[in-house]
C-alpha cells in the first residue's frame, strides 16, 4: 500500500487485523515499554493508545513486530524493490527477461522526492515537554524517541538528493538539558549526519537538523537502510512505500543560513541547531546489547520549533536484549540487500550478523577459497582477504568475532542457521593457526567490553577443509574442575559453559547511573590459571570451544543465552585464552581447547532488568477482563 500517512496506514492495519486499538490510559514511564516488549515477544499485533499518561497525543507500538505484518504493510512495493536489487546485481537480466522488470521504470520515479511549498506537519506547533515521554528502562537517563528519523543537508551542496536520514538516539530531556530548549542527539562523526555536520563547520555555517516522527511507515525504514553514501535514503522510502516522498523545500533565512527540507507528512518535526560549543552528556539509555549504554557527551540541538500535524500519532517501539521489534527490521534489510553482497565483496558469498549475539558483536560469513585449486584446501587463504574487506564495510566493521567458513565445503549451508554453522567451523578450525586478532581498535560505541569508549580489539576465526575433528555431546567420564570452576553443561556439540569464580569488585550498580563514566578495565588471572592447570591431556579438550560464565546453567539453556553472553560480554584481545596457548612470530594460538572469559566484568555496563512494580500493573492489565488480556 502507499500509505500516505501513519493514520492510513494504522487505518488499514486496523481493518487487516494487524492492530488493536487500547482506550485504556497507559503510562509512557516504563509501562508502555514493558507492554511493547511482551507483545512483541507474543507474536501480537500492533498496539494503538489512544490515552496516554501526561500527553494530548495517541501512540502506537509494535508496527513492525512480525514479518507478516511488514509484508502487509509494504505487499504492493515488496516485490518491486527486489527488482530493482536484481539489477543491480545483473543489469542484463532486464534484457533476459524484460517482462519481469516491466514495472521498474513507474519504481523509479517513485525514487525522486517530490518538492512542495507547504507541508501538513507545519500545521501546528508545540512543545518538547508536551509531547509523549516515553522512558522504556529504570535508569534511562531520561525520555527518548524510538523511531526518530533525523535529517540533515550537506551546506555546501544542499537538497534533497545530497540529505541523509539517519536513526539515531535522541534524547527528549533530563541530565543537563534545558527544558524544552535543549535535546541530546547520539551519533557518531563517521556516520552521514557526521559527515554533513564536519562540512558545516567547514563551510562556517551553522548546523541545522530536522527530526521527524512517524509520517509513512516507509520512511522509518528508510533510516535504517544501510545505503551507500551518497545515495539518499529518501529514494529508498520512496520506492519501498510505493509513492514519492512528499518534502517541504528547503530554504535560506535572512542571514543565509540554510534550513534543510522537511518531511511533509511526517506526524511531528523538531527543527533546531546543533550547538558547535556544546556538548552535554546523553543516556544512560537500555540498548540493543541487553546493556545500559552509559553517558557520555553527544551533541546538543538547540530546539527551534517543534511542529505536529493535525490528529498526529506518536510511534514508538523498545530496543533491549534481542530479540526486539528492530530484530524485523534486520531481517528485511537482509531480504531486500543479500543479493548484493557478493557484487561489494567479492568472494563473499553471505553474511549474517547474528541478532542474538546483539548484531555487532558476532558475524558468521560464507566465502569463497578459491586460491589454490590445484590441491586441497590445506587452510585459510582467500577467506582471510574477505574477511580484510568484510571489516571495512560500513556498519559491518563494528564486529568484534567475525566467523568465516569456504562454500566449497558446505555448498548448502547457510549462515543464518546459527547452530549448524557454528558445528561446521567448529569441526574444522586449527586454533594454532586460524585465530586472527586485532588488538586498539575501533567497536561498537554501545558495546563496553573494551578498554575505551569505542575501543576494544577484534577476532577472525577463519575455517576450511574437512572436518578435524567429531564433536563431543556429553561430558567424558571422570569429569573434574580445578577449584574455583564448576557446573559444566554442554550448549551444543562442541561446546562447553563453565561456571567460574566471582570477579573482584562488584559490577556497575543498576541505579545511579546518570552521569556516570564507565570504570577502568580490570584484569582477572582466573582463567589463564584455569587453561594452566588443565594442561593437554584433560578431557576438556575434547571440546573445541569453552565458555566460563557466571551462570552455566542459563547460558546452556538455549542457543541465543549463549551467544548472548559470550560474545556481547568478552573482548577477544583480553578474555580469549587457550590450552596450551603460545605465540610464534606475533602470532597467538592455543594447540588445545579455545576459553573465551565471558563473565560479567566490572568495568562493563549492568544487563537490563524491568521495574517490578510496572512489571505487576502490566499483569494486572493483561489478566482476565482487563484491557490486555488474550494479547500476550
């Protein structure tokens, strides 16, 4: 459908039976994200609140909550935006089969953003303070958007075509901000809004952004998209929601400062200025690792004007331990751009960023090794050169292990079957040779297993050839532990959870945690000793891959606790250690069992946990007779 606004969309959604509307009032502190996040988990529908606590406006949540969902709202473009991948990756198939792309060229003038002099969202203006507050953990440092769509003009060449639309956090009030005067926006300086804003202060010329909120359901999605720079993601919105999209021109105010394009049926606009002098500290923020993501200085945007169209409606959704709503928008990113991987890189033949594993920390890849067909694939070759590659793509290089098989070796095989995959590589890797490091560099901003903000180390584990080794299920006969270790469980074939000893000094309290600055790294010689005392000869070995955890028993439960905390808790340069570990030529091996340290360090940020009391009132509205009850 070309929905034209939210309230069409929501509208139509209503009618499908995706959405279910809920008069009974909700409170945006806390509440209502404790509602999204268990109908989400439920499979249900979309939510529409047409009461919110402290604010005139309605919200609604979960509209991307499941794929069948996503393919209602967008089963007239779906098709045609495969298209146009398909050839991108083959241009000559258009001659091949030129009945297939017949509706390509209509596709492509959906791409260009039509200009207009007024728009709807202008119709009205309020403010910051009035608009809904919605506060998704405990020690949020304050009310955030969810769903922001932030845009911005590069100075120099502005307009449509040369904007970015970017998802990034904004953060509403709280910390030092001045009410409704003042909000904090998280992005980083490589990311396109980064770029603009670098040219801004080139050029001498203030820094003007806009923030939209809802608007057409294609156009979140859009924001999302991991494009090429240069290529406007308005193009991408405009193709995905089946109709150009609509913006408010540009213009120049009497003292030549540039004001970038405003989405014209966007529900709500916030216009304003980023401070070049300012910078305040934003969060703390629940994020999409499972973790608080602490505060640390962002740029502030003096607010200007904040806009709303007439009936607008407030989308929200919540970001935590995956899986979440966002988990959807990564499977159709992976749908609509797969096939394009092999075109950027070449001899990468998949890539799947695990969600479980929080999607930066764990990438599992398919390449090819091709370097020397006239014998056997004796070990890595060509796999190590994609991996280079893989690693300076875009958001693909915030990955911390990135895992890499040969498709020779498995023609079927898919990354995205996490469990099979892991067994491949497990059964082949040579930890002697096939652990690639690099230690000072840059990961995730959210991800606080490294030694700095945006610093930690990253692992290629690189497989190929037949397998090695069989995978043990259970546990050797006459199994024992050093002191200190205990409670083994096997997660899967090869893999073994082992409870360790507490880290001295407690973790990061779970209160208290706005302004604060992470702690120093801590080091703890637990494991090293652990490998140690082992020695070649143990049965541990026998297991490829060892985890010491604080909680063996969770971990083994089921594969995603597992990959939740190993890798979203472990930095590979500090905490992955080995049997028998040596180092050769600066190269680091272990000739027995790999033991990843995925403990819950000190120095590392708390997991989330919800309000028990919120937890209680949301029981309560999903019991018998109340307005919840049947949804989750």
């Amino acid at each position: 459908m070309g929905y034209r606004t939210l309230a069409h969309c929501i509208r139509d959604l209503e009618r499908g039976g995706h959405l279910l509307r809920i008069d009974h009032e909700i409170d945006p502190h806390l509440q209502a994200a404790e509602i999204q996040r268990r109908v989400f988990a439920a499979g249900g529908p979309a939510l529409y609140f047409t009461r919110v606590k402290g604010t005139r406006f309605p919200m609604v949540s979960n509209l991307f909550g499941t794929m069948a969902r996503v393919r209602f709202m967008f089963r007239d473009t779906l098709a045609a935006v495969r298209r146009l991948v398909e050839l991108k990756v083959d241009p000559e198939a258009l001659f091949k089969r030129p009945w297939r792309y017949l509706g390509v060229p209509l596709t492509g003038l959906r791409t260009l953003p039509k200009l207009r002099r007024r728009a709807a969202v202008m119709a009205h203006q309020t403010t910051v303070s009035a608009l809904p507050g919605l506060v998704s953990w405990p020690e949020d440092g304050g009310p955030f958007i969810t769903l922001p769509q932030v845009y911005s003009e590069d100075v120099r060449s502005p307009g449509c075509m040369r904007s970015n639309l970017g998802m990034y956090r904004v953060q509403l009030s709280g910390n030092a901000y001045q009410p409704d005067a003042e909000i904090g926006l998280h992005y980083q300086i490589h990311r396109g809004i980064g770029v603009h804003h670098q040219k801004a202060i080139a050029a001498g010329e203030p820094f003007r952004v806009n923030i939209f909120v809802g608007g057409p359901p294609a156009m979140a999605v859009a924001a999302v998209m991991p494009l090429p720079e240069g290529l406007s993601e308005l193009m991408f919105a405009g193709a995905l929601g089946g109709r150009r999209v609509r913006m408010r021109r540009g213009w120049r105010d009497a003292a030549g400062a540039w004001h970038p394009a405003i989405a014209a049926e966007s529900d709500f606009c916030i216009t304003g200025t980023v401070d070049p002098e300012r910078r305040l500290p934003e969060g703390p923020f629940g994020d999409h690792l499972g973790y608080y993501s602490l505060a640390h200085d962002f740029p502030v945007l003096r607010v200007d004007k904040v806009y709303h169209r007439a009936g607008a409606i407030w989308p929200f959704t919540v970001v935590g331990r995956p899986p979440q709503e966002d988990t959807l928008f990564g499977e159709l990113i992976h749908e609509l751009t797969g096939p394009v991987i092999p075109t950027v890189i070449p001899g990468l033949r998949e890539v799947h960023a695990v969600d479980a594993a929080g999607v930066h920390p764990l990438l599992l890849a398919i390449g090819s090794e091709r370097y020397t067909p006239y014998a056997a694939r004796a070990e890595p070759q060509e796999l190590l050169t994609i991996a280079n590659a893989v690693l300076g793509q875009g958001q693909l290089s915030l990955a911390k292990y990135l895992f890499m098989i040969a498709g020779e070796d498995a023609p079927a095989l898919s990354a995205a079957d996490i469990r099979a995959y892991l067994q491949h590589a497990l059964a082949r890797v040579d930890w002697r040779r096939d652990l690639h490091f690099q230690t000072r560099t840059t990961i995730d901003t959210l991800d606080y297993t490294g030694h700095g903000l945006n610093q930690g180390s990253k692992l290629v584990v690189a497989a190929v050839g037949p397998a090695r080794r069989e995978l043990p299920t259970d546990l050797p006969a006459n199994f024992s532990l050093p002191d200190g270790f205990s409670e083994p469980r096997v997660v899967m074939p090869g893999v073994l959870a082992v409870r360790g000893p507490g880290i001295a000094g407690a973790p990061w309290s779970p209160t208290g945690l706005a302004g604060r600055e992470r702690r120093p790294q801590s080091f703890d010689d637990a494991v090293p000793r652990l490998c140690a005392a082992l020695g070649r000869e143990h049965p541990i070995n026998q297991f490829p891959l060892v985890v010491v955890v604080d909680d063996s028993e969770m971990t083994a439960r089921a594969l995603g606790n597992f990959l939740w905390v190993t890798f979203t808790r472990s930095n590979p340069a500090v905490d992955v250690h080995g049997v028998g570990a040596f180092t050769e030529h600066k190269h680091w091996g272990c000739t027995g069992a790999l033991v990843i340290d995925a403990r819950l360090k000190p120095h590392q940020a708390p997991p989330l946990v919800e309000d028990p009391a919120v937890t209680r009132s949301v029981d309560a509205l999903a019991a018998r007779g109340g307005p919840l009850h049947g949804v989750f």
